[in-house]
C-alpha cells in the first residue's frame, strides 16, 4: 500500500513524496529548511537522500538549523567555531528590555562596543509599566546620542496569564531611578509598529545574523514564535538574562525576576526557542559581580554617559545596601549589572570562559516554585535541545567594556 505523505512531511518546491509506510520499522528523522521528514526504511532513506541534498545545496544552513542536527559535542564545537567565525566582523543585536538601570547598562554596553549594529530595541513590562520602559529606552539612546538612528517599539503591558509585577523598590518606580529629566524625549518618538511584529520583521530581513538578547519577561518572544514558530530557526543566537540554578530566588522563594514576571512566557521561550541559547541567570551573576571601588570609577570618567548613568543609578545603589537586598544576593555585596552580563556575551563569545550545557525547562504550578527554571542534569525531560548556563566570565574582559561603555 502506498500513502501519500505530503502533509506528513511538509513540502519541498516541486516534489511530492509517496513513501511505504512501516511503522515497526520507522526509523529516521531529518530536518530541512525547519521542516521535519520521516522516512520509513533504510531503503527509502538511500532514495530519500539523494533529494535531501539537493534541497540542502540551494542555501547554507542557518546557524540555528546547524544547532539543532547536531549533537551535544557538535554544539559544543559549533560554539567554538563562532567564535573564530564572528572575530572581525560585524554584529547585528536586537535588544529586548524592561528598562531598568541594568537595561540602560546593557544597551550602553553594546552601543560602545565597535563592530555593532543594535537593529531596534523592543521594549516590555518587567521592572516598571511598559510606557516607562519606552520613555526610558529612549532616554538612554538619547543620551549615547543614537536617538535618531535606532528605532524603538512598544511591546507587552503584561504577563501571558496572571498580574504584572515591577521592582520598583531596586530600580525606582520609573524604571531608572526617578531621577529627574526635564528633556526626556517623548512617547511621539516611538516606532508605530508594534514591538512582537517588528521582531519578526528584523529577524525575517536578516536571516542567521541576528543575536537576540533579551533582558526583561519573556513575554515578547513568546508571542513572537506563537506567531511565527519557525522565527527561532532565523537567529544567530539567543541570550537570555533570567532564570537561576540554585534555587535562589529574588522575587519569590524560588524565582528570579524576568521568569517570575511571565513564567508561561519563559516556559516556552526555553522550549520553542530551538537555537544557540546562553543563559545568564541570577546566581551566576551575584558569583561574578565587579567590586563597588571598580563602580566609583566607573561613574566618575569625565563623560555626560558617565553623569546620565551616576544620576540614574543612585537610588539601586542605596537599594543594594539594604537588608533584603543583601539576603537576596548570593556570594557577598558587590556591584552587579545583571543584564550587562548577556549583552556582554552576544557581543564577545570569548567572554564566557565555563558553562554548562543541559536542557532547561520553567516550573509552571508550584505553591513556591512557580517560574523557577528547571535544569535537567539527568535527562528526564528527553530533550535534545541543550542551553548554555554561564558559570564564569573574564571579568577583566568586562570591566574594559564597561569602561568603555561610558567613554
């Protein structure tokens, strides 16, 4: 009996293929251009073949579709020879945010970075309303005097399922300190489109080319695969800032702030999100803080960046000295520019000098674990895909950019 598997397999241009279907004997699994094809017996696997690779000789593979026909060893050196591949040229960012100081600081680290292009800066609820974070955005790009160049789009007001939260008592109730700025630029300057479509749009133009770096709730990205599943075929690269590896949380007993804020959101960024994916989570950012001497001479360079960034940074500063600050941090005081640390890593792969590779999951319904990310040491979750935790960086490496961040 032959059947015609044409919406079983998906579609290639111009071929049809009837295959015998045998299910004690089904066997293979291949991906082409995002789509998944099963062939039935190594008979039709040596006539299948010859036509895969002729799909395949019409275009390169993406970085992404590389990632997810390799094994973990094969990911591991497919990091690697990113990094050779990247040196030198030019890196192409889209910037998810909750503007947020730390926000502010990662944008301000890439936008002093050589070699970068920052395509657009969407923004989304997470440390303060969505209006703050788009004001703050701009805020910031008019003080590296970029406002002109870089497009900024308003995204998400709030989570997928439940109430928003904001960390108003770090980050001030407006996102960057409630430091007074009587020529902040105005909401008119934002882009008309919205923040989900204009991600998949930059994505779509620049296929294989994109890092996207996400440092809020996840709540953008998921609405953007939702809407688009093969988009995360199309990245160069996935850095997250959220999540955490011990337990430790600093918004609930067990939850960090960006997966708390949307835990739905994270759950299926970490499982639809099938492409080179870096995680800079909560406790690996307190073990590789910057001492608080390093921040005085941070803010005190001699530059209008330098005094936007001291106004702005007072009120976390006094934050961070307070009890519950000091409980939730992990491994002594110092100074941590959480989001810093994933910008830092799209923008230099050879920052990260350890990680661990394991598949990543969100808790979803417990009584204290809710938005918790879940690392999969064992292999319970039979997962293939595989994230990257960093657990060290080369600080030194990252003080330059932050220096040079605020020249």
């Amino acid at each position: 009996m032959k059947t015609n598997f044409s919406g079983f397999l998906g579609s290639v241009p111009g071929v049809v293929f009837i295959l015998r279907f045998l299910p004690s004997n089904l066997c293979w699994l291949q991906s082409v251009r995002g789509t998944h094809y099963r062939v039935a017996t190594q008979q039709q696997r040596k006539t299948f073949l010859p036509l895969m690779s002729s799909v395949r000789k019409k275009r390169k593979l993406t970085p992404s579709e590389q990632w997810r026909q390799s094994s973990a060893e094969q990911q591991w050196q497919l990091f690697q020879n990113s990094q050779e591949e990247r040196c030198g040229m030019s890196k192409k960012l889209l910037v998810d945010v909750d503007s947020g100081v730390d926000d502010a600081q990662a944008i301000m680290l890439a936008l002093g970075a050589p070699d970068v292009t920052v395509l657009g800066v969407t923004c989304v609820h997470g440390n303060t309303a969505v209006e703050h974070v788009c004001r703050n955005a701009l805020r910031v790009l008019q003080a590296c005097n970029k406002l002109k160049e870089i497009p900024v789009f308003k995204g998400a007001s709030k989570p997928l399922v439940g109430s928003r939260i904001n960390a108003g008592h770090f980050h001030g109730q407006d996102g960057l300190g409630d430091a007074p700025d009587p020529n902040a630029p105005g909401l008119d300057l934002l882009q008309k489109e919205n923040a989900v479509s204009a991600m998949i749009r930059i994505i779509n133009e620049n296929p294989g080319e994109v890092s996207l770096v996400a440092t809020a709730p996840l709540t953008n990205l998921a609405l953007a695969v939702r809407m688009e599943p093969s988009l995360p075929s199309k990245l160069r690269g996935l850095y997250i800032m959220g999540g955490n590896t011990e337990s430790r949380g600093n918004t609930s007993v067990c939850g960090e702030f960006n997966f708390t804020a949307d835990p739905e959101a994270a759950y299926i960024v970490l499982n639809e999100y099938q492409c080179p994916t870096y995680l800079a989570c909560w406790e690996f950012t307190c073990h590789n803080k910057l001492s608080w001497e390093f921040c005085d001479t941070w803010l005190a360079q001699d530059s209008h960046k330098a005094r936007f960034m001291s106004q702005i940074f007072q009120h976390s500063i006094e934050a961070a000295k307070t009890e519950r600050f000091q409980k939730e941090c992990v491994a002594g005081a110092g100074f941590i520019s959480c989001d810093s640390y994933a910008m830092a890593a799209a923008l230099d792969d050879s920052f990260i000098i350890e990680s661990d590779c394991y598949p990543v999951s969100v808790e979803l319904t417990g009584t204290h674990t809710r938005g918790m990310m879940v690392v999969d040491t064992v292999g319970f979750l039979k997962k293939t895909h595989k994230a990257f935790i960093m657990k060290k960086v080369d600080l030194e490496r990252f003080k330059q950019m932050m220096m040079a961040a605020l020249k």
